[in-house]
C-alpha cells in the first residue's frame, strides 16, 4: 500500500528502481548515445557494428528493464494511484 504524501512535490524523492532496472536504464541510456554518436559520424568505418550496438543496447535495455511488467498477471494496476503527488 502506498503511503500518503502530504507535500506538493510531483515525484517522489526517493527511487522506486531495483538495480536490474537501473542496469536497464543505463543500457537503453548508452544505446541512444551510441546511435546518437553514429549518427554524428563515429564508427563510420564500422556502421554496422554500430547499428547492432546502438540497437542491442536499446532493445536489451528495454527488455531488462519491463522484465518485471511482463511477469504480471493481466488487468489494470492502478494501485496507489489516487495517494501519489501528481494525481492527488
């Protein structure tokens, strides 16, 4: 159960990620740097290799990081919704 947030703040000041998340979110993070980079130039010699880095790291990132999304049992989660700052 959500605890109930009295401050006017929109987002939470602590963070709600375990650290396989986080991993997720570094990868899909250095994924769109690396396409970014490519599309500048870099690795010009190399662009497949890059396309399959750029796009590895995104789509491996993403996969890590709703792993946790895809284990759920189907419906809506609409928990804590109506104690969250935003939507209060």
């Amino acid at each position: 159960m959500a605890r109930y947030d009295a401050s006017f703040q929109l987002t939470s000041p602590t963070s709600h990620f375990d650290a396989t998340e986080r991993v997720g979110l570094a990868m899909v993070g250095l994924g769109a740097l690396a396409l970014m980079a490519a599309f500048f130039g870099a690795g010009a010699g190399v662009p497949l290799a890059m396309l399959l880095l750029s796009f590895g790291l995104l789509g491996g990132g993403a996969l890590i990081y709703f792993r946790r999304h895809l284990r759920k049992p189907a419906g809506i989660d609409n928990d804590g919704m109506w104690l969250s700052g935003a939507t209060a």
